[in-house]
C-alpha cells in the first residue's frame, strides 16, 4: 500500500464520521461484517503529522469558514513520534467542495526535539526534489500542529472503497522557534472512521455507509488540534 506516495491527480471522496458511543472494538467489528466485506490490507500503525499553515493560520480559517477551495499542508511519518524522522513526506490536501485529491513529495530525514525550529523544515524543504515554485510557497508557511493517532486500514471486496479507523489522538502544541512539547492534549475517547472512494463510486455509497449507526459529520484533525491547544 503506498498511502503516502500516490501523486495521482484523480479527485475522490472523504467522508468521516467521528464516533464517541461506540468502542474501538465495536467499530472495527461493524466494519468486518459489513454486507461489502471489508478486510484488513495493511497493519495497524502510528501516524505523525506536522500541519504547516501562515502565521494568521490561513488554511484553518478557510476550513472553519467552509470554502469551496482550500488546501491542507502537513509533513507525514510513521512510528516514533520525536528522534531522528526516517521517510517524512510532504503531502498537500487540496479540496474543491467535498472532493479531494492528495500530492506528496518525499522528503530528506529530519531530527524532532527540543532543538526544532522553522529553519530547520525550510532547510529540509531546500534540500528535497519538491518543484522550485512549490518550495517557495513552503517557505512562507511555519510549524502550527503536530499530532499523532494509530490507524487501522481496511478495503472493500470489489476494491472500490476503502475505510480507516482513527483512535488515540494526541495534539502537541508546535512553536516555529522553541519547543518543549510538553503542551499536550489526549482525546482517548473519540474514534474516526473515514470512507474514501473515487468520485464515480458516489451512487453505492449511500448503500455503504447506511449500514453504519452514526453520520457523518465534518471533521479535520488540524482544525480540532487547534481549537484544543491555541483558542
């Protein structure tokens, strides 16, 4: 499964629902026997994420503020959270309505700890193979969230649909100079399940999500990390 390497420029569909009256183990048994026949294709695993926003925090004014066209910046990774980051990618999330699409560009190793600043994530973003004009759009933005979940990731038998389930958030306050990282928020509780297809499957996808007992609703974990930790 290559999640954080597919530059396809093909638009799909992002429905989430966040789940607070169900366990973890109750969703996951909902999803496995759904009349689609969801299965495992990947194992469980920690997500990172560093979001890059302005410093008036554009992008997450334009997600409150419910624009038609929006994008969401942020640096992925997986496994240890701090220490010397293996694999980071850059990945843009660029929404036209309720359609998304996804660019990712590898990027050079990086060390996040106590000694984390701005410059560093410029220089990674310097040294990297990202397109000249689309660095220099980077440079202009700062370090606004860091946070991690464990993801679990399952696919339909036709292959056309695809669900996460998102548990065990946490929420790190990031500062562009000085950090500490001792600012935390831990939502233990809440769980997010994700369908995703392409846009030519929206007709059955009614049919997958009725047989879920709760709906969707809009949610952004940038946007949440945020309102927890800065407002």
């Amino acid at each position: 499964m290559s999640e954080s390497k597919n530059n396809s420029n093909n638009f799909r569909f992002e429905r989430k629902f966040v789940v607070d009256s169900l366990s973890k183990p109750e969703i996951e048994a909902l999803v496995k026997l759904h009349p689609a026949v969801f299965s495992e294709i990947f194992y469980e695993r920690l997500v990172n994420n560093i979001y890059l926003d302005s410093c008036s925090l554009q992008n997450y004014f334009a997600n409150i503020d419910g624009l038609h066209s929006r994008r969401k910046c942020r640096i992925r990774w997986y496994g240890d959270l701090f220490g010397h980051i293996e694999k980071p990618v850059l990945e843009l999330k660029i929404k036209e309505g309720l359609l998304g699409r996804k660019e990712s560009y590898p990027l050079p190793s990086f060390s996040l700890d106590e000694n984390f600043q701005l410059n560093a994530i410029r220089e990674v973003f310097k040294k990297s193979e990202i397109p000249a004009p689309l660095v220099d759009d980077l440079l202009s933005l700062q370090p606004a969230l860091l946070n991690r979940y464990s993801r679990r990731y399952f696919q339909s038998a036709d292959r056309n649909y695809r669900i996460t389930i998102d548990s065990q958030m946490e929420y790190y306050r990031i500062d562009p100079h000085s950090n500490s990282f001792l600012q935390r928020m831990v939502d233990g509780e809440s769980v997010i399940v994700e369908l995703k297809y392409n846009h030519d499957q929206d007709n059955f996808a009614q049919m997958i999500s009725t047989h879920f007992p709760y709906r969707m609703t809009k949610s952004s974990k940038y946007v949440n990390g945020v309102q927890k930790l800065y407002l």
